[in-house]
C-alpha cells in the first residue's frame, strides 16, 4: 500500500477498511460508548478513569476489525487520523450523511 499524504486521501480509504454494515455498527458504539465515558469523567472529576474511555471505544473497533474486515485497524498505522476518522463516521452516520460518503469511496450501497 502507498503512504497516505493526506487526510483526503485517507478518509475514503478509512471508509474502504470499514466496508462491512456490522464494522461500522460496532465502530458506532465503541464511540459513543468512549464519549460516554469521556463525559462521566469530565462530570464527576474522575481521570483516572481515562483508560476505560480508550479502551471502550478501541475494544468494539479492533474486534470487528478481526472478526469482520479481517483486516489490520487503520489505527495501527494512522493513528490520528483513524481516531478523527471515528468521530467522523459516527457523526456521518447519525446525520444520515454515511450512504453518500460510502458511495464517494466507492463502497457501493450498504
């Protein structure tokens, strides 16, 4: 695979890697799951609770990832960007924008 350059270049991709209804679907509540938890944290005060919100959001990610793709997590090699890249998605999906960011990365209807 090429080195991505860009995040425009990598946000199609992104959404290549996540092809599968069931991927986005956990992806969907690994991150609203981390957000959750990032608001407990922020209402009662409690940081050192930080890694529950990690992995919270990382575990339903990397298990579709491996049971699902069987493919590696974008994370592994463009951490930023994929950790943006989830928060995005989530965000396309709950605006009902997803389909169309699908069909420009050539996804197909899913």
């Amino acid at each position: 695979m090429k080195t991505i350059k860009t995040y425009a270049e990598f946000w199609p991709y992104y959404l290549r890697e996540h092809a599968q209804p069931a991927t986005r679907a956990l992806h969907y509540v690994g991150t609203a799951l981390a957000l959750a938890v990032l608001l407990a944290i922020i209402v009662s005060g409690r940081w050192l609770l930080l890694p529950l919100a990690l992995v919270s959001g990382y575990f339903f990610a990397w298990v579709s990832h491996g049971l699902i793709e069987k493919n590696k997590p974008a994370t592994f090699t463009y951490p930023l960007w994929s950790l943006a890249s989830d928060f995005k998605m989530l965000w396309c999906f709950v605006t009902g924008r997803m389909g169309r960011e699908l069909e420009k990365a050539g996804v197909g209807s899913q």
